[in-house]
C-alpha cells in the first residue's frame, strides 16, 4: 500500500517557547503531518526556497520582517502554499481584512483539533484550486474578467479609516446604469421595505453596507457579461436564480441567528454561487449553447455535462476566479462545493451549506425558470453538522417567501 502522503507544514514565530509549545502539541500529529519550524521571516523563506511545502502558519508581530510581510512574499512567490495566521492578537476582523494574503486566522491559544480542522479545511480548497483540469480551462480563457472597478473604490472606502456611508453612496451614484439596478432591486418585493428608497445612500442607511456592497458586486459582474454571446434567456434565468438564492439564505441567517460577519459572506456567496457558469458561456460560447441544448432535453444538472466537456464544472471555475479577486476562503469555499458540501471538511454552518441548501430549494421552488436541473440535496452534509432538522423550517421559510413576492 501507498504511504499516506504527509502534509507539509511550516511555523513561524519568533519566540523559541511559542514554537516549543506547538511541537509539543502537535506531537501526536506526525504520522499525518512534517513539520518544520522556523524562528522568523528570513529562516522560514529559506526553507521555502528549498523545499516545497503545503501550509505555512506564521506568527503576525516579529522583529525584523513581520507576518504580513512575509505572508505577501509567500503569496507572489508560492501561490499554493496554504497561508494561516496564528496570531496572539484579538481584532480578527482588523487582521483578516487588512492582511490579505493571510487566508485564513487562528488565535493564541490554539488546540490542536482547531489547528487541524482549519488546515484541513484550507488544503481542501488549495486542492479543488490546483487542478490539472481546471487549470487547462481557466487557462485556455481568452481573458479573466477582473474586479470591477467600482468595487475596488468601495472596498477601498470600506478600508479606510473613516468609512463614511455618505462617500459609499457617492461611488454607486457615479454609475447611473449601477444605481437604477440597485434601486429597481431594493424596491422590489426582494426585500420587503417598509419605505420607497430613492438613493444609494437610503439603501446603504436600510440595508448595510456589506449587503449592498454583494449587490454592487454581481450587478457589476452580470453586466461585464452583458455582451458575451451568452443566451438572454439562460442569463435572465441564471439572474433570478441567483438573486432568489440570496433572498432565501437572507431567511435562513435570520432564524439561525447566523453572526454577522458570517452572514454577510453567506449572502455574498449566494448571489455569486454560479457566477463559473457565466465565466464558461462567454469564453466557450458554442460548446456551451450546445450544452445547454443537452441539458433541456436530458433534464439533468448541467455540470455532469460540463465535467465531461471541461473536465471541471462551473463550481470549480467560479470558486477560481473569486479566489483570484481576493475574496474570503468562506465564499470560495462556498462556491467550489456547492454541489458536493460533503466533501468540504466545514464542521459547522458555513457559507457553503447555506448556498448549498437554498440553492437546490430554489431549484425545486421555481421549476419554470430553470438555468439548470437541481440536484439532490446532501443529506449527509446535514446530519454531520446536526443541521437536518432544520430543513423543514427552512423549506416553510421558502413557501413563506413565494406567497409574499407574488
Ligand atoms: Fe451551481
Ligand atoms: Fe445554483
């Protein structure tokens, strides 16, 4: 039999005690994992020059080159190296949205089951992302679309140190089209307000600025696909389905009571679940219109016929490409097993279960505007995270929501 293929593991931290802690710790991990340990930025990108390895786990605050700084360098010269910060310092919020090239945060103390589960989790990820297939694919693509501009100068504001709602509302009035979209939508039953809004900036006040901000988000990244050769109709379709997706996991946060943060990434998640598709009907516009001919007669998902076509399906694609813009593991992950949750090792409600399960309940609750043919749900998925009972409720919250919009 084939030796188990050990993860590779680098930890960086400038206290001697901290690494003597972590050896001792992860002791009984061995059989599973080599670890190297290094005492700083300049030891640590030595051993990476030299060998290849799976995660780094680096220490933030440390003399000379700090862990954001070495994590950046990690990212530009060995994108695949799996990056975590295992940090002693409290705002994780701070860390994570300022240090970007971090994927994923871990605070001091750490046991070793968190450790595990969140390097598990992250290798899952890097895996889906580094395939052969998908590679081909996204490399055969005449051009990756990139984040749209508008976008960027919102989260550049969102980054600041003064966000101020008011300039949030400034940058969407720049674009008028942007603008009648995003009103045409919060004014639509979607969200139910009490009041009509006629502003970014009522919308940014109503809302919050992370829910407009996914709005901005896709209404930009449909309409970069407006002129691709993609069937009106199979986009209308693929618009509505995702919007409806989000609407339902806007419920189903609400009677988790999901956290904020959380929730803000499952809605985002939602409205982006099948943006791979987009990706694959504007670049291989042909072969995808015949696929979609495929699917309507043979009533089946269409990402068996892409995986047969491509060798990958828009799960993966899309999960790529937003993995490329910067977005956070939460959604990437989300979007690269939304039809296969159970092969994700989340441990409790993430993202992905929520898109997971809203998106095959949109499926099956709007059976006349099919882009595609649901799936099953994953049963399994749930009962791991205890999350089974739950269904029903969430299948009344949905019928709840049909009745309300109609
Ligand atoms: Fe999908
Ligand atoms: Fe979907």
């Amino acid at each position: 039999m084939e030796a188990i293929l050990k993860k590779k593991i680098l930890f960086v931290d400038d206290e001697p005690n901290v690494l003597n802690g972590l050896r001792r710790m992860l002791r009984g991990m061995r059989k599973e994992w080599e670890m190297h340990f290094a005492e700083g930025g300049e030891e640590a990108l030595e051993l990476l020059k030299n060998s290849q390895f799976d995660v780094i786990v680096s220490d933030m605050r440390m003399p000379g080159m700090d862990g954001a700084e070495l994590l950046s360098r990690v990212m530009k010269q060995y994108p695949e190296v799996v990056r975590i910060v295992l940090s002693g310092h409290s705002d994780k919020e701070m860390i994570l949205r300022s240090v970007r090239p971090a994927q994923q945060y871990l605070s001091k103390p750490c046991d070793t089951k968190t450790l595990k589960s969140t390097i598990d989790r992250a290798c899952a990820l890097r895996d889906i992302l580094v395939d052969e297939s998908l590679k081909k694919v996204v490399s055969g693509l005449d051009t990756l679309p990139s984040m749209p501009e508008l976008y960027q100068e919102i989260l550049n504001e969102l980054q600041s140190d003064d966000p101020s709602i008011q300039r949030v509302g400034d940058i969407i009035s720049k674009d008028v089209g942007m603008t009648a979209k995003i009103l045409q939508l919060v004014n639509s039953a979607f969200f139910g307000l009490p009041r009509h809004i006629s502003n970014p900036q009522q919308a940014v006040t109503l809302l919050g600025l992370e829910t407009v901000k996914a709005l901005v988000l896709s209404v930009q990244v449909f309409s970069q696909f407006d002129n691709a050769n993609i069937p009106r109709k199979f986009m209308d379709a693929l618009w509505h389905h995702s919007i409806n997706t989000g609407k339902i996991i806007r419920e189903i946060v609400k009677t988790e009571g999901v956290e904020k943060n959380l929730a803000d990434d499952t809605f985002m998640a939602a409205l982006l679940h099948d943006v791979g598709k987009l990706i694959l009907a504007a670049s291989f516009a042909e072969i995808y219109r015949e696929l979609i001919k495929g699917n309507e007669q043979t009533k089946t998902p269409l990402r068996h016929a892409e995986q047969a076509q491509f060798g990958t399906t828009h799960a993966e694609v899309g999960a790529y490409l937003m993995g490329l813009w910067g977005l956070p593991d939460n959604i990437v992950e989300a979007l690269a097993f939304h039809h296969r949750p159970a092969e994700c090792p989340v441990e409790r409600f993430a993202p992905l279960t929520a898109v997971h399960v809203a998106s095959v309940l949109e499926h099956e609750s709007n059976p006349g505007e099919e882009t595609d043919y649901s799936a099953e749900l994953d049963m399994g998925h749930l009962a791991k995270l205890g999350l089974e009972p739950r269904l029903k409720c969430w299948k009344d919250l949905i019928t709840d929501l049909s009745h309300y919009s109609h």
